[in-house]
C-alpha cells in the first residue's frame, strides 16, 4: 500500500507526548464527567497520565520556539494553540488555511520534518523540535518552485484558498513518488479538498511537475 | 466623430491578439506561491477576535443574557447585544451575543462565560414530505403569483388574472418602478390597470409552513394528456445544500475615527457593500471603506453584509475602535452562511409514440427556510405544449437561503431532465434522440442545443456506449449514460472603468469589482492589452476596493459581460484621445490609426507609425484619464447562452456505489475572452455538479432543530479521485463571438445533477428519485424495482 498518503501521519514522537486530538478526547470526558459518575474515575487517570507524560504545560502562556523554514521563531503561546494559529496569528505566515480546522481538508498543510501534516491538528508546543516548512519557503528569491509553476500553467486554481495547502501536499506527494501513476495521485493527494472545483489541473500540474522534475 | 459612431466593437478574429488566447490567470502566481492575502489574512495591528453566542435553539425566544462573568475576565475588550431578551431566533446557530478579545482563545472563554437562557419554540424542519390537501388559497395575490397566472399564448389567462385580482386583492404596493418593469416585460395593459386599483390586503397570518401558489395553466393539459399515447410518472428532487466556501464569511472592522469604518470583508459585492453598513448603522455611505484582494469562494453566498459583519463593527466601536475580525468557524459557516433551497417534485409527462411532447403536469415544493425557496419553473428550457404546475413554498427553520450558482436551475433541470429521460426510456428512444425530436421546444436557441448534442455524442462516444436501459452487462457493474441541456441569462451588469494613460507610458485601471477565482482580473488585462495594442504587464490593474468606480456585484454570470464592455469603451476613448494627440505628426487624421504590437500605426501601411512609448510621452504633462462604462453605446454584450452536458458513470449493484468514469460539457457564452480561465469555470461546475450529485445535503435533526453534519468530514464535497475524466468544449467562432462576453458562472452548474442522475437511471434500469445518490438510495431503488418488477 505504498501509493497511500504517508502525509498526517508524522511517525515521530510528540516531545509533549499529547496529539490534539487526545487534548480533544480527554477534555471531552471531563466536561461530561458530572453527569456520569463512573466516569471520574477514568478521566482523572486519564488527567493524571497525560500530566505526567507532559509535565503539565499550561493553561497560561507558556514559550514556545518554533523552527520554521530554517528561522528559529518565539512566542508566548496558550498550549492550547495549533501550529495553524501560531504560523497565521504569531508569524504572519497566512500561506497554509484554516477551513475546517479539524483534519479533513488539508488546506493548513505544512510539512513537519519533510512530511505533511495537517497543522489544525498539531499543537504548537508539539511542534518544537521539529523542522516546519511552509509555502513561503517553497518559492526562492521571487522564482517559483517548478511545482508551482505547474499548478500556474495548467490552472490548478480558482479562488486558490486551498492552493497552498495542495501545493504542499503535492510536494510531499513528488517527494515519495517521483514518477507518479493517475491512480496513485488519486489517492496520495486524496486528503485535500477544493471547493471550486480545480482537480483536472491539479493532476495536470503534478503530471508536468514530474516531467519536470525528471528532465531537470 | 462624436461619442456615439464610436466604433466600440470587438476586434475582428484576425485583429484579437489576446481575446479568446489560452493565457495563465494573471494572479496565478501569487496564489500558488501562498502570499495572496485574502480577508481572513488580513491582521492589522492591535486586532482583536471577534466571537459570537450561537443559539442551540432552531426556534426560540431570547429570555435572558448574563454577561457579567465574561465582561470581568482579562482580555476580553467588548461584548455586544446582537439580539437582546425578547427576539425570536429563526434557525439554530444564530448569533446572539458578540464578544471582542485580545487573542482567540480568551473570546471562547468568554463566549463560554456568557449565560443565555431560551424560551424554547416549537420547530418545523420537514421539507420532504409532500403536501397534501392544502386548502385553496384565496388570500391576497403575490406579484409570483400574477406571473404564475399569466400565459403569453393565451388570451383566456389575462381575464383569469385580472378577475382574480379583483376578487382576491394584492399584499403588495404598485409603485410606479413597478409599473415599468411590468410595461416592460409585456404584462398586459388590463392586469396592470386591475393591480393599479386592486384593494392592498393584509396577508392571513397562518402557522402553517405551506404557502401554495397560484396554478399556472398553459394551452389544455387535459386534453393533451388524452391524446398522449405514452405516458410516465415520477419523483425527483435534491435536498438543501450548502455553499461550503473555503474561505469563510466574515470581516475585519476597524474605526478609524469617529466616523469613519474601514472593512476588510469577504464579499462578491465591493462596490455596494458600504451603503449596507450605513442602513445598519447610520454611518454615511461615502465614510464606509471597504477593500477585499482575494477571495475563497463565494458561489452566490456573499453579496450581503452580514449580522457578523455588523456585530464586529458595534464590537470594534465599543473597544475604542481597535479592529476586530470575525470569521466564521466552519460550522457556523454550514449551518448559516449559504444553503441552496431544496426541490422535489411528483411529474406526469406524456408523448406521442414518435416520441412529440404533448403535456407536462407538475406538483413541485421545497424550503428557502424561513423565506422564499424562489419556485424553480417546471419544464425547464423545454417548453412543453400544455402545462399545468403548481408549487409550495415550505418556510422551515432550517436557515435562510442564499442564491446558489444559478438559483433555481439545477433543481429545476433536475426534475424536469429527470422526467424527461424515463419517459424517453418507457418509448425506448436514445435520450439524446428524443430531446433532439423535441428540439424546437427550447425556443430560440434550439440551433445551439442541437450543435451542442451533436459535439458532446462525439466527445463522449455517446453512439458507441449508450446502451438502452436494462441492458448494461450481466455483471454485479452496470454502466450507464446520461445528458442534459441548460440555459442562463448573464447579461453585463454595470460596470464603470477609470483608465489612465501616462506620459511614461504605463496604463492603469481602477475598477470597484471583484475576481472571485473566475479570472475576473486576467479578462480585464486581456480585453484592456488587446485593445491598447500593448503587453498586459505594461498595465496595472486595481481592484477590489470601493474607492475605485463601481461595478456590480459579481452574480448571476454579469461580471464577464460588465467589466469587458467598460474596459472595451474606455480603451477605445483613452486611444481616440490619445491618436487626437498625435495625428498631425503622422501626418493623418485620427480616425486613420490603429494600436497594435506596442505601436501607433496608419491604417494598412505600418510603416507609418509611433511607439507607444513616444505616443505618450506627447502627453507632456497631462495624462489621459477616462471613464468606460456599461451599459453604453454600441452593442458590445449580449444574454441567453445553452449548455450541453454528458455523463458516464458505473454503478456498483451489489453496494451501491456509484462511480465517474466522465463528463463532457458543451458550452456557449458568447465571445470568450480568457480561454483559460473560461475552460476552468467549466470544470469547476462539473466536479461541484458530482458533489452535489452524489455527496451533498444539509442533514438537519427532527429532535434539536440543528444540523448533524456541520463538519467537512460529513459534510462531504468531491475529492480528486472522485471525479472521473472530464471534457470541456467551448463553442466559439460564427454565431457566437459575435454576440460579445455572456457569463459563465452559472451555466455550466446546471445540468450537472440531470445528467448524472440520467445516467444512473440508465445504468441501473431504475430511477434514484432524490439527491445525494448515496449507496444506500441505489440499493433501496434497486429493491423497490425488483419488488415492482415481481408484484
């Protein structure tokens, strides 16, 4: 199963050792927890367990150094804040989209360590430690990346709210499949949607982006 | 020459050098490299985060609101009553309380924090079930009303409206705009005289969500339905929709001073948005700036100025005018921010055995939510003989409706394609045959309709695969085929275009509209170098800001037909000008010259000629400023434009599972400009058709009142391995470039579902009445055949 999206699932271990969607879990039984006896007992093991595996960060702001295309940044950020957040509202990187703001459209995609994640869905003080690439970084000194080029020259976007987000996925995607098959574009880039409609360019793009990349 | 023997015209074929060209979009880059700033990137200094109460109920009256607990907590900077104790909530998720803080998790916590207590209301959501047995209505008249009434081939119906009028008086005012537009759409000169002295009633307030409307009856549907020698019965129908833009609705609000707002917002409607905030909050129109450079998505869903909106400009006041953004979450965007009204319909339809249409018998309802689901009209584009239809409106609580590229047709065209193709199947005609039988129904454009089906047959390889229905393979995977046709309007809107030519040569343009991702900015550059005879890089284009001379707002397919025209006029007089200028050092009279490949030239001998460049520098200090407008003279755009669309899918028996294997679109819009861009809207409306096909619906709970589905992980849109191959075919060329730019947005979103559907009904043997063709509706269709079959 080699053509399925490697991307959102980085293999690493969270220096936290707590995704968001644990953080979600865990403060979903504790708001219920009054009406279900039973429960207490759980969520404070729950409780207990995450606290020791992170040492507790938080509520308050705590600093946060992120690694972001090759520039250490810092800021003050609540544990609570998304890698999404912190790059848009902190750094001004407004490349990667809040859409759905939870795992499903693939418009915030950065890459963590050269793999895609969805960066809704990453908290930021588990983004230390890690190389985080964005879209700005993709273009140098005013040059487009071929990819994007691609996607230019085959009109891979319309309102291109979602481009940046398919860029990267793309990218990614080129990384591991250089010579990509339709059928294995149709499931790598599968984790993105766009709502106007851009896919026939899209596939074209990454079909001259690996012609491309192979004549280079 | 004066203004008016201008010759404004589009350039002749051999004359385009970009018109009609295959060119990258103009902002393509910008966007791909990810520093397009939309709205919601939009963070002045010092912002604040706007969030709001969102009511849990669908129907309620506000009792109480305590917001003392978040007003003390640190951060928070505004809180803002939008609808205070005693206001009655239409829909869930409306917003009742807004708050401003310093970063945005504090403007949870406080929204958090605020205690609302409801006075809950009984809700009604069902938009589905038939009505039946509504009582005639005899209340006051409707201006549909009227319209439903009125027949042009029957004199008969002009007695039956105005007796009606008489007898049942109107609910509305007869001013005399009104009285224009009716003159002007042909109403008859003694319906307009019985409206003028027609009692105004007060409508019976009633709890029912039903509101009939009037019968429509044309020609003896009667009659003819006796003489049809084939006869077929059916329902269809899609559910409510929403318009799911990527980019969310919402603003950024700042006051700048005491009276003066700027807003940076989400919208399809620069040039008319400030006079909205005026009416909200009586801040003069001309003090309002609004600016937008991008947008992700509209799809018809923004051209208001939104409670939100209003509630981040009352919060960015109370906080001493700091800016305050508010973008809607996601399911606050699902739930409210756009939905397309629903349709369904149970259809009689008769032929002749040739396979001549003769009558057509409609029962149609749906929901626009608390308003007006605007009654598509049934048949659609194929005007059947005798007709006799009537509609239900069903006012639920399941949120307002938006317009929906193209509003009403794809319903519309659902149903009456729909119905159309069983009937074709129960004569056992190629559907592509029957419509062509039946081609003179579509009136005026059946020339187009029918070149159209013969170049889609073709790309689709529609004579090869098309099969007759039963008779799609043996296996567990049927394949199948469908077609529909489809119209839009899409005159130009208005449109003003400020054109400035300098002595240094460059050009710049400032116009109020707006690019949607349409490739609005890309035309303009094509149609303003073409005409100018220059590179579209030597132009600046400005846009996106009220500041610059209106253009309408970007609907209904105008914007193409709007902004060229003006872009056209205005090129044409700052040219005029500028050979004004420089005729006696070529020694001609200016009407002699011509501008092109960077030059000012004689007519026919090219040798006498200028560069651009030295044409301008003759300026001296004074630069050529002009103003093109739309409408204005000559006859640069036109309206009505026909569609053509196939499908071919695969059905999966055993699960149900319905695959894309293609679609062909064959459309028509005129002169196109921007080859490119215009190939796009195409493909675009297809994959939104397959989402809309076999995906979409706005799934509300009977029990709450509220939407189950307002995430992307089940509110589900097409994924790039959802959507098939597809073709797109652009007529152009004699009988269309000559008609000028006619809009593309909405066309191509038509016939989508139809055909589709069509080919489902094909592959399968049997009809999946209702949208979204989810697995479980083939199956349970499949049952229900194999059970009708059997008894």
């Amino acid at each position: 199963m080699d053509d399925l999206p490697e991307k959102k699932d980085p293999k690493r271990k969270p220096k936290s050792g707590m995704s968001r969607r644990n953080f979600l879990k865990i403060s979903g039984v504790s708001a219920v927890a009054p009406f279900a006896a039973p429960l207490i007992a759980a969520t404070s093991v729950l409780e207990v367990e995450a606290q020791a595996a992170t040492g507790m960060q938080g509520p308050g702001k705590v600093p946060v150094t992120l690694n972001v295309n090759g520039k250490n940044l810092n800021a003050q950020l609540e544990p609570r804040v998304t890698l999404l957040d912190a790059l848009r509202d902190q750094f001004e990187l407004t490349g990667a989209k809040r859409v759905c703001d939870r795992g499903t459209c693939g418009a915030c995609t950065v890459h963590l360590d050269g793999k895609a994640v969805y960066s809704c869905s990453v908290l930021a003080i588990d983004a230390q430690g890690h190389q985080i690439t964005t879209i700005e970084s993709l273009s140098q000194d005013g040059k487009l990346h071929p990819l994007q080029q691609a996607f230019v020259d085959n009109d891979a976007q319309q309102c291109g709210f979602c481009t940046p987000g398919f860029v990267m996925a793309c990218k990614a995607f080129l990384d591991h499949h250089p010579n990509p098959t339709m059928e294995q574009i149709k499931h790598g880039v599968s984790g993105n949607f766009c709502r106007c409609g851009t896919y026939a360019g899209i596939r074209a793009a990454l079909m001259q982006a690996a012609k491309t990349a192979k004549g280079a | 020459m004066a203004d008016n023997e201008r010759d404004y015209s589009w350039p002749a074929p051999e004359k385009r050098s970009l018109i009609g060209k295959r060119l990258n979009r103009v902002d393509g880059p910008l966007k791909a490299a990810g520093k397009a700033k939309y709205t919601y990137d939009v963070h002045p200094p010092g912002m604040l985060f706007g969030k709001g109460v969102r009511s849990p109920y669908a129907h309620a009256k506000v009792a109480s609101i305590d917001t003392s607990a978040a007003e003390k907590m640190p951060g928070v900077k505004a809180i803002h009553i939008i609808q205070g104790p005693g206001s009655e909530i239409q829909w869930a998720g409306d917003y009742v309380v807004e708050v401003a803080a310093v970063d945005e998790p504090t403007a949870r916590d406080a929204v958090r924090a605020i205690k609302v207590e409801y006075q809950p209301l009984p809700h009604f959501l069902d938009d589905f079930t038939e009505p039946k047995n509504l009582p005639e209505d005899n209340g006051p008249l409707s201006p549909r009303d009227i319209f439903n009434m009125l027949d042009d081939d029957d004199p008969e119906s002009t007695k039956r409206a105005v007796s009606a009028i008489q007898q049942r008086g109107i609910k509305f005012q007869v001013t005399p705009q009104l009285v224009e537009r009716m003159k002007s759409n042909e109403v008859p000169e003694e319906v307009i005289k019985a409206l003028q002295s027609a009692p105004m009633k007060e409508e019976q307030k009633t709890d029912s969500p039903y509101q009939k409307e009037a019968e429509t009856v044309k020609g003896d549907p009667d009659a003819a339905f006796k003489q049809a020698e084939v006869i077929s019965e059916g329902v269809y129908g899609c559910p409510v929709i929403t318009h799911c833009c990527m980019e969310s609705h919402g603003s950024i609000a700042e006051w700048t001073d005491d009276n003066h707002l700027m807003v940076h917002i989400s919208t399809q409607n620069i040039s008319a948005s400030a006079p909205q905030y005026f009416q909200a909050l009586s801040i003069p129109a001309g003090n309002v700036h609004i600016h937008q450079d991008h947008i992700g998505g509209g799809f018809g869903s923004k051209f208001g100025v939104d409670r939100w909106d209003i509630a981040a400009a009352n919060a960015s006041k109370k906080a001493g005018g700091k800016p305050v953004r508010h973008m809607l979450e996601r399911d606050a965007e699902l739930e409210m921010a756009g939905s397309r009204p629903s349709f369904y319909g149970r259809v009689k339809v008769g032929a002749k055995k040739d396979g001549t249409l003769v009558a057509w018998e409609s029962h149609t309802w749906g929901t626009g939510g608390p308003g007006s689901a605007g009654a598509p009209q049934v048949p659609y584009v194929v005007n059947v003989p005798a007709i006799r239809r009537q509609y239900v409106n069903v006012r639920t609580h399941t949120g307002p409706a938006r317009a929906w590229r193209a509003p009403s047709h794809p319903q519309a065209c659902l149903i009456t394609m729909g119905a159309l193709e069983d009937l074709a199947a129960k004569l056992q005609m190629d559907p592509v045959d029957f419509l062509l039988k039946n081609i003179e129904l579509t009136g005026t454009r059946a020339n187009v309709y029918s070149e159209e089906l013969k170049i889609a047959s073709e790309l689709m390889g529609w004579k090869q695969k098309w099969r007759p229905r039963g008779q799609n393979g043996s296996g567990p995977v049927k394949r199948g085929l469908g077609v529909s046709i489809h119209t839009w309007g899409g005159r130009g809107h208005s449109s003003d275009c400020a054109l400035t030519l300098h002595p240094d040569s460059s050009v710049d343009i400032k116009m109020g509209t707006q690019d949607l991702g349409t490739g609005t900015r890309t035309a303009i550059l094509m149609v303003a170098a073409d005409s100018l005879g220059i590179p579209m890089e030597q132009i600046q284009l400005n846009i996106g800001d009220n500041q610059y001379p209106p253009s309408g707002p970007s609907g209904g397919s105008t914007t193409i037909g709007g902004v060229s025209a003006s872009t056209r006029r205005a090129s044409v007089d700052a040219l005029h000008a500028l050979f004004e200028k420089i005729a006696p050092a070529l020694g001609a009279q200016p009407g002699d010259l011509e501008a092109a490949n960077g030059k000012i030239q004689v007519k026919g001998n090219p040798a006498k000629s200028m560069s651009w460049k030295n044409a301008c520098a003759r300026l001296g200090a004074q630069p050529i400023q002009v103003v093109g407008k739309n409408p204005g003279p000559g006859n640069l755009i036109d309206s009505g434009v026909g569609g053509a669309m196939m499908a071919d899918v695969s059905v999966d028996t055993e699960t149900g599972i319905v695959k894309m294997n293609k679609m062909v679109c064959v459309q028509d819009c005129g002169l196109v400009i921007s080859m490119k861009t215009a190939e796009s809207q195409c493909y675009g409306a297809m994959i939104m058709g397959i989402a809309s096909t076999l995906y979409e619906e706005k799934i509300m709970d009977p029990q709450t009142g509220r939407m189950v589905n307002p995430t992307m992980d089940f509110y589900r849109l097409a994924g790039i391995g959802d959507v098939g191959d597809l073709v797109v075919h652009m007529m152009t060329g004699k009988g269309y470039d000559e008609r000028g730019p006619i809009g593309l947005g909405e066309p191509p979103t038509v016939s989508p579902m139809a055909s589709i559907s069509n080919a489902v009904a094909n592959a399968i043997g049997v009809r999946v009445p209702f949208m979204p063709i989810t697995p479980d509706r083939v199956l349970a269709a499949l049952n229900q055949g194999a059970n009708h079959a059997a008894g």
